[in-house]
C-alpha cells in the first residue's frame, strides 16, 4: 500500500485505487515505520513526513480516512505534508 522513499518521504502505491486500501491503517502504519527509522536520528525536525497521496487520492472514502487520522497525529505534533 506504500513505500519508504528514504527518511520521511513515502509513497502511497497504485494498490491503494483500490477499495480493499484502508486509509487509517496506511497512516498508521507510515507513522510507525517512521518512528522505527527514526530512532536515534537527531534531526532539527524529527517529525517531518511527507507522503505521497497520489494513488491514495484515487480512493475517496479512503483518502477522507487517511486525512481525518493524519490530523491526530498531527495533533500530536507530527508535521505531516502531503504531495499529489
């Protein structure tokens, strides 16, 4: 459903078109890879992620469920940028 481009840039795959993509769960799942690789980084932004929507933007329903659990991590301090 995604790819790890390098640190804090993934992907969203054409898989995600589809509808058996679940949006939170990608979110999810990007959100905790990131904070797997990241461990130990000392970045000056340690939280910044940008993602790729494209094919994921392709799928409402779960393009809406991605942004709605985007803005909770965001909440939560993650700066989470999207691109097309």
């Amino acid at each position: 459903m995604w790819e790890n481009i390098e640190t804090g840039y993934y992907i969203t795959l054409e898989s995600c078109y589809q509808e058996a993509c679940d949006g939170e769960k990608v979110i999810d799942e990007i959100i905790n890879h990131y904070e797997e690789e990241s461990e130990g980084e000392n970045g000056l932004n340690k939280n910044w992620i940008i993602i790729d929507t494209y094919f994921l933007s392709m799928n409402l329903d779960e393009y809406m469920r991605f942004r709605r659990k985007a803005q909770v991590y965001r909440n939560q301090g993650f700066d989470i940028d999207e691109t097309f």
